[in-house]
C-alpha cells in the first residue's frame, strides 16, 4: 500500500499519475451496434482549458437492442460458477490496481477529486471487487442464481468506487449488468469497464451505456429488466421507484440517495478532536459526500469556543487546484453545482446568525469553486432542502433541549450517518439509540464506510435496501434456484 503520510511516496504517484494522462475518446461498450450523439467535450472542474477528453451519449432509441443483448447473455452467465465469477473480480481488483496512477488521474481531472481522495478512491473500488467475490464464493447458497439484468446507475461524486461496488454486486450475484455511470464522470467509467473486460468479464455480460438522465430512465422503464441499483439524487430514485412499483413482478430495488447529515457536541466533548472531526466530515471531497456533515449541533456552554476553533481551523484549509499535493479541497463538480451553492449561500446569509467563509485563491480562474463556509442558524427550520457541498450549518442546544433537536433531525427523515462527540456514556447511548441515522459514528468523523467493515447505507428518504459492502448485498441481487426436495421414503 501507499503510505500516505510519506511525502516522496505521493510524489512518485502524482509523476506516475501524470506521465498516465492522454486523452480519452469514451464512446458505449455494449455488445449491440448502437447510435450514438455527437461526443461532447469532457473539462476539468479546476481548470476548464484542461480538455480531459470526450464521451459520446447513446440515443435513447438504442436501448432496447442493449437490454435484449443482456438477456440473450443470461443463460450463459449463469452456468458460470460462482468461484468462476469470483475468480473474474479478482483479475478486475488486480487490473483495477495496476492501473492506479491513470484512474487516479481520472478522478483528479474529471471528478475534481484531490489526491488522497483519488488513492481512496480506486481502493475502495478494488476493495469492493474482493469483497464481493469472496462474497460470492463463501456466502450465496450453491443452487443461487442471479435475478437477471440489473441495471447499475451511479453517480458522479464516486465516479469510481460505487460505480464499480453497484456492478461488482450485480455480476458476483450472477446478474448480466447495463451500467449508467453519472454523464460528468463517463471516462473514469469507461476505463473501468474496459479493464473488467480485459479480465474475462464477457463484453454481453457488462455493458457500458454512457448517457444522461434518459438513458437511465429508458433502461429503468423497460419491463425487460430485473432491478435496479441506484445511487444519487433522491428525486431519481424516487421516479425509478414509482416505476418499478407499477410493475407486478416485483423487480429489485436497491437505492442509495441524500442525507441531511448530523453530529451532536455535548459540552464534554474533546474539542480539538471535534474540529479535526468537523473539519474532514463536512468539507473533504468539497462536501460532496452523501455521508458528510451537514448540521453540527453544539450544546451552548461550549458552543462560543467550539465554532471559533472551528472557524480558525477553516482559514488553514486550502482550496485549490486538486492536483497539487497540499491542496485539501478542489472544486465542486460543475458550473450547476457551483451556482446551485452559490444561491444556498446567498440565501443562508439572509438569515444566519453568523457566518464565515474562508477566501478563495487568487488565480481560480474559471475553476467551479466553492469556498468552505459555516452558517450559524437560530432555527433548524432555516435548512430546507439537501446542500451537496462544502457549506456547514451550526445549531446551537440547551441539555434540555437535546431530545427535541434529535426528534427535529429524524422528522427530516433524511439521515445516511450521524455522530456523537460525548465523554459520557450514558449520553452516547442515548442518543445512539434514539438519532435515526443509517451509520451512527461516536467519537469520530462520520465519514469513510469502509468496505467490509462498515457497511453503508440508510433508510426513509435516503435509501432502501441492503448496505453496500456488507454481508446482505449479494443476496437481494440473487435468488434461490429450483430447491430440491430431499428424499423422503413413504411406506
Ligand atoms: O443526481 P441524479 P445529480 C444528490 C445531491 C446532488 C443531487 C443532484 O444532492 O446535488 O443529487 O445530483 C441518473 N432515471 N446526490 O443530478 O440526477 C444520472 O444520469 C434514471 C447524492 O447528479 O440523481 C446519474 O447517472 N436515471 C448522491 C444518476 O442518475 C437517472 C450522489 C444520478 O444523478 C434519471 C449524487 C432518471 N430519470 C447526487 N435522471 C449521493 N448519494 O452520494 C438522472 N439519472
């Protein structure tokens, strides 16, 4: 592994990941002829003369033939063994890793991602392949067998990593799979399935739709498919919900969407490790992590202290281009992302308490920056809808107030993870039991599932199903074969 505490050791990645750049020509990799649009430009977020290369869009008239190639590939996956399958994931892990410095790179230029992010990025991914492959081998019951075709849909913020756990999950589980990567982050996508071919994944079992939102909705709407795994927005999910229902052959559903993520301070808490813990949890990634921290709930008697050191620690982060190795956060995703935040920010300045915001360096130039901000609020009400970006919003609480306020976050009803910083156990507790959080965290920063150990994922309006990268996964993408009845003598 990379140790990534060793500065030369990062230098020695950021040449190889440089010397890794060429452009990119991203077009479908489907086992059907399809038409496709006119490809289209693909810009780095942090430099916009940065031309990273280009992806052409399937026309939505080509879905049909890529779904009836998926099911005419069925039969003959599924008499591929699921020590086979595991097998192929394995080689997808190992070309996956090899070719670290250019997905990196990827990430870096496409996604907006910082190094560090980058490196996580492709282990996740690599790590989501062995999980699920030993998952396949030890766990799925001998007569399982995949439910289908699943359609994979991802989004962009993990261009990599849930791109590739969605269709890992879906082939290990023995499913032939049409993957929708997010349309910001279709080369990094491209590549991966590229490489999933070259490990022996057969090209009509794994097929690469690169599009926007109506490719992904022609697939989900098809009768022909099996399931869906979604990650995004919880507006999708909840169209590719209503549709599915409408269905009575009960497809699969597995959906990843938003959280309004919280911690609670008590005024017991070690503040030093809560600014560490503030500072990762809702500005790395640019916030643009479904599991970051979006209300940071400080009982009052510290709450002067807590949010100046918080402020303080804010002015030494670094915004810039994510390249560099000293940068802490790169841009937000693109120009919407940007002026959607810029008008949260407008509007929550209307109406904080207080706010703080730290400066931007000087030669942005067209980079779609956001500048990590902290409101104070009076009222949890003052938040309405999911900010997906470095912004943090603070409520300050009374002990006796503390039930109220958790009751007020569950009532959004909207929580992937949540967090508690308490030296007192019976407060942890408390609140660990009563805070409806998909991922509750005590002590800690509240993001970073990893994959294995922490399975991830939350309920209500931030998802359905199993948790990625746990032990349930495979089994809602699969189904029981023809049980055999064991021999019973009748006399
Ligand atoms: O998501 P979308 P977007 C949240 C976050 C963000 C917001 C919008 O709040 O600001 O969503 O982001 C495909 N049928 N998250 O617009 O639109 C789309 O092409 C089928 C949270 O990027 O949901 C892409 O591949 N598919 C989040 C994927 O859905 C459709 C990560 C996600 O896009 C479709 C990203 C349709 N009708 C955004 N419309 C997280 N959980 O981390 C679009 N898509």
């Amino acid at each position: 592994g990379i140790d990534l505490s060793n500065e030369i050791a990062l230098q020695q990645l950021q040449a190889d990941m440089n010397a890794a750049v060429r452009p990119l020509q991203a077009e479908p990799l489907l086992a059907v002829a399809a038409d496709t649009q006119a490809p289209h430009e693909v810009r780095n977020p942090a430099d916009h003369n940065d031309v990273v290369g280009s992806a052409a869009f399937l026309q939505v008239a080509a879905v049909p033939g890529i779904i009836a190639a998926a099911k005419a590939a069925e039969a003959g996956w599924a008499a591929v063994s699921a020590a086979e399958r595991a097998e192929m994931l394995r080689r997808c892990a190992d070309l996956l890793e090899t070719h670290m410095p250019e997905l990196m790179a990827l990430a870096v230029r496409e996604a907006g991602k910082t190094l560090n992010n980058a490196i996580a990025e492709v282990r996740e991914a690599v790590d989501f392949c062995r999980y699920y492959a030993d998952e396949a081998e030890h766990t799925l019951p001998e007569n399982s067998q995949g439910v289908g075709t699943i359609v994979a849909i991802s989004p962009w913020n993990f261009p990599l990593a849930i791109f590739t756990g969605e269709v890992v999950a879906a082939l290990a589980a023995g499913n032939t799979v049409i993957a929708k990567p997010a349309e910001q982050t279709s080369l990094i996508a491209y590549r991966a399935v590229q490489l999933m071919h070259e490990a022996g994944i057969p090209r009509n079992v794994l097929q690469l739709a690169l599009g926007a939102g109506d490719v992904g909705a022609a697939l989900t709407q098809s009768e022909q498919i099996n399931g869906v795994v979604f990650t995004g927005s919880t507006e999708v999910a909840r169209l590719i919900n209503q549709t599915l229902a409408k269905r009575s052959d009960n497809p699969v559903l597995i959906a990843e969407t938003g959280g309004q993520n919280a911690m609670i301070v008590d005024s017991t808490a070690l503040a030093e490790q809560v600014c560490a813990d503030v500072l990762v949890s809702a500005f790395d990634s640019a916030g643009q992590r479904c599991s970051a921290l979006r209300i940071l709930c400080v009982q009052e008697d510290v709450a002067d202290r807590m949010v100046n050191m918080i402020r303080g620690a804010m002015n030494e982060l670094r915004v810039d281009n994510p390249a560099e190795l000293k940068t802490d956060i790169g841009p937000v995703i693109d120009a919407e992302a940007q002026a959607n935040l810029q008008s949260h920010i407008d509007r929550m300045k209307g109406i904080a308490r207080s706010s703080h915001q730290i400066r931007l360096p000087e030669n942005a130039g067209n980079a779609t920056f956001i500048a990590p901000t902290l409101f104070e609020l009076n009222n949890l009400n003052d938040l309405q809808r999911e900010v997906f970006g470095p912004i943090l919003h603070v409520i300050r609480y009374r002990a006796e107030e503390l039930d109220d306020l958790i009751d007020q976050i569950n009532s959004k009803g909207y929580a992937l993870t949540g967090g508690i910083h308490s030296r007192i156990d019976g407060t942890v507790e408390h609140i660990r039991r009563r805070i409806e959080a998909g991922n509750v965290y005590v002590n800690r920063n509240i993001v970073g599932a990893v994959v294995g150990v922490q399975p991830f994922g939350g309920h209500g309006l931030s998802g359905t199903g199993p948790k990625a990268g746990g032990p349930f996964y495979l089994q809602r993408l699969s189904r029981l074969a023809t049980w055999r009845a064991p021999q019973t003598t009748c006399s």
